[in-house]
C-alpha cells in the first residue's frame, strides 16, 4: 500500500502533459532516498522522503460496514485511515543561484500536488 502511494507520487510529478507548463520538474528526476550528508544525486533531482505513518484519528470511524447477501449478514471492521507524511527537498545541478533554483522546484512540486 505504502510502496503503491509513493509510485502514485512519481506518476503525478512525471506526468508528461505537465511538461510544458512545469520545465523544470520536467527534467527533474524524482526519488525516495533518505536524506543524508552523503546523497548527491547526478541530476536536479526532487527527492519525497516517507518519514512518519500514522492512524489519521481525524478521520477514524469505529462504526463496522455491514453487507447483505442471499440472508447472510457480514460485518466488516471499519477501514483504518492512515496520514504518510514525506519530505519533500530539491536539488538542482549547476546554475547559478541553487537556492532559488531549488524553490522554483519546490513550488512546481506544490502547484501539480494542490491543483
């Protein structure tokens, strides 16, 4: 499930449709890497680190799901809903002022999330 979100996120931010409006983030490679003092990716690269799940309580429901079929009665716990928090850094290659670089990136990442 967890594995199946993360490739969700990678297919919203390749979207190829995105490319024209978003240049940037287009070329950008994206990954899941954990953050460390040695990660030095080879391209601009916008890295979504996964780094807390947990129960959404939020949104927690504790009334069971009942089915009906044929006279049989099933009762289903309710779904868990659960709230993945990521990381979400960028790193540009080359280029003048990288700070700005990386917060053009980082906005685009937020433009395609929230629209």
């Amino acid at each position: 499930m967890i594995r199946d979100l993360s490739q969700v996120l990678r297919r919203i931010l390749e979207d190829t449709r995105l490319s024209s409006r978003f240049p940037e983030l287009a070329e950008a490679q994206i990954s899941f890497e954990r953050p460390s003092e040695t990660f030095s990716p080879g391209q601009t690269t916008v890295n979504l680190f996964l780094y807390d799940i947990r129960e959404h309580l939020e949104l927690r429901n504790n009334e069971p799901t009942i089915d009906r079929d044929n006279g049989h009665v099933i009762i289903h716990n309710p779904p868990k809903r659960i709230a993945c928090s990521y990381l979400v850094t960028a790193w540009p290659i080359g280029g003048e002022e990288l700070p700005l670089q990386e917060h053009r990136l980082l906005s685009q990442v937020l433009q395609v999330f929230l629209a």
